[in-house]
DNA sequence: CGCTTATAATAAGCGCGCATACTATCTGAG
DNA sequence: CTCAGATAGTATGCGCGCTTATTATAAGCG
C-alpha cells in the first residue's frame, strides 16, 4: 500500500451504516414487493390503501393528511391515489368542506384487499427481520430514536 | 372500539421495523442528495464512482464487477456509468480480453471529485447516525446479520 | 373588506431500482 | 470441434421519491 485512492473509508463500505442501510432497505423492498404482487399492489400503494382503511372510520381524510400519516410525500400521494383510484381500491370525491381537498373513502373491494394484503406484508417482515429474534425490540428503538434526532434537523434545515 | 379496521397491526405502523426502515432509508436518502449536491453527484453515481476509484487501482474493472462490488443491479449500473462518462469522471474502453465487457478506468476528474465527495458523505453519514451515539456499532453488527440472513434466503428463492 | 400568506392538489420532469427481453460472446462438456 | 448454457452489456418500460412550478382556494391580519 504506497497511497490509497481514497482518504478515509478504510476498509472498504462493508462497515458504513449509511451503506448498509441502502443495501438493506433494497433488499427489504425486493422481499416486499415479492409479497404483494400476487396482490397487485406496489409497497406504497400498500402503505397508503392500509394506512386509509384504519383511519376513514375515524376521520374524514384528505390526501394531504394521509400523505402526513404515511410520511409520503404530497406528490407521490397524489399519484398513486389515482393508481389506487383506477384499480377501484378507493374513491376520491370533493371534499365536502374545502373545495380544493379531495375525501378519500376505501371501497369494500379496497378493504378486502387490504385486510388479506396486511397478512403477507406483516408475515414477509417478520421473515426479513428474523435473523435479529429479539433484538428486532433493540432495532426498532434504534430506529424511532433515529426518526426523532433526524426529524428535527430536517425540519431546521427548511 | 367495536371492530378494528385491518387484523393485527396492533397500533399503527409505528412499531414495525419494515415501515421504519423505508422512513429511515428515505430520510438518509435526502440527506445524502443534500450532502451531495454540491458536487452534482447522485448518491448512486457517489457509490460507483467511489468504488471504481478505490478498485481501479488494483484490478481492471468490469461494468459486471463493479457492479457485483456495490451490490448495484447491473442495468443500474450502467444507466449510471454512462452519466458518469458523460460527466468524464469515468472512461468505458472495450476489455482487452473480453470484446462483451467495457474495462472501467477512472478520469483524474474523478478521481478528485471521488476525494472530496467522500468527505462529505461520510460527514453526513455520522451526523445522520449522530443520534444513537455509540449504539451505532451495534446497529451495523445488526445489518450485517439482516444482510447475511437475507442474502441466503434471495439467493434461494432464484 | 381587501390583501397577503398558507395550503390542497396537480403537471412536468429527473434518476434510481428494478423486470423483461435481446444481442454478442465466452466457456465447458462431450 | 461443436454446441448448449452461462455471461457482459443494453433497450424498453414501470413506479417511486423528489424538485419545481402552477392553479385554486382558505385563513388570518390590518
């Protein structure tokens, strides 16, 4: 070793959390996307059709409230709504207060779906997780302290 | 509460590892392109175009190699090198033994912007992990074991 | 009341991470 | 040597995650 090509990252990125990280979330979301596709549905779609099924029985919601629930950004919501939309999942009529809002309501077919969908979903991430048995606990601590001392510095930088 | 919406998902998505995981990536992800927008890289092309400068100086790459290195899907991989070529951080020459494969070289451009780029990676990588201190060497040992436990279970599944 | 500011949704567009399919070439078994 | 199967690279196409910009409307302030 006369010079390496690189300062620092000294052996290679097989020990960057940030590497990792991307590596895993990848593969994560192969194992997802394996599980829902005799569903039809894409992870996202999962994610938001699932996340309006719990919360239209409580709320009126609108796409930029479920986009805040789910943590999907506003555009991205707005698109695969419609996807969900088109596959009569659910249905996005005005909103009957704020003309610029659309209601979302989840149809039966919609619910079914999701009801069966949550199973795979819930059973491939358990499989995923697995390796770790019951340090998934210490895991998931790890990440909600990751979400909370992140959150805020985005939030700073805007 | 007369009857839950969806089956299990006992409290919303909040606890489970998979849903934190994709928050997680995504947010690492944001700061990644902030971190490296200065440099107009993606973090796709900041991984190739590291890992080429690093290995270039000991074996002659090919674009399936490098791929292979990064753990980046060879038609990712070459929708990136040919940005990186046109940018003239890399060079794609025909191999000399191999007329099938492109032998990857790194510019003295890329080489340079390799070395800046990787600082402020690295810094954005330890502010994003900042948070669980000195945890984060527990949290890599976990991702080398989801990593090692996964691969076997895709490579099966093939 | 009028006016500024914030908000709901969307259009257009970019790059990644795939899946699928194809061409050209290498490699190994017989 | 031949030929089947693996391998290197790419075209095409899809959906996500995001940026920027636009339209329409709501909400707050003087």
């Amino acid at each position: 070793m006369t010079k390496p090509p690189l300062p620092t990252r000294l052996s290679g990125p097989a020990e960057s959390p940030g590497f990792l990280l991307w590596k895993i979330s990848n593969a994560w979301q192969r194992r997802q996307r394996a599980a829902l596709q005799p569903y039809e549905l894409t992870h996202s779609q999962f994610v938001l059709l699932a996340t309006a099924t719990w919360f239209a029985t409580s709320e009126t919601l609108t796409q930029a409230r479920l986009a805040q629930l789910c943590g999907v950004d506003p555009m991205t919501t707005s698109q695969v709504l419609r996807a969900l939309e088109a596959a009569q999942l659910i249905q996005r009529v005005d909103h009957p207060e704020d003309p610029r809002a659309k209601a979302i309501s989840v149809t039966k077919a919609g619910r079914d779906l999701a009801r069966k969908a949550v199973v795979a979903v819930e059973e491939a991430d358990a499989a995923f997780f697995a390796p770790l048995g019951s340090d998934t606990k210490r895991l998931v601590a790890m990440f909600q302290a990751l979400i909370e001392g992140n959150e805020r510095t985005e939030a700073d930088s805007k």
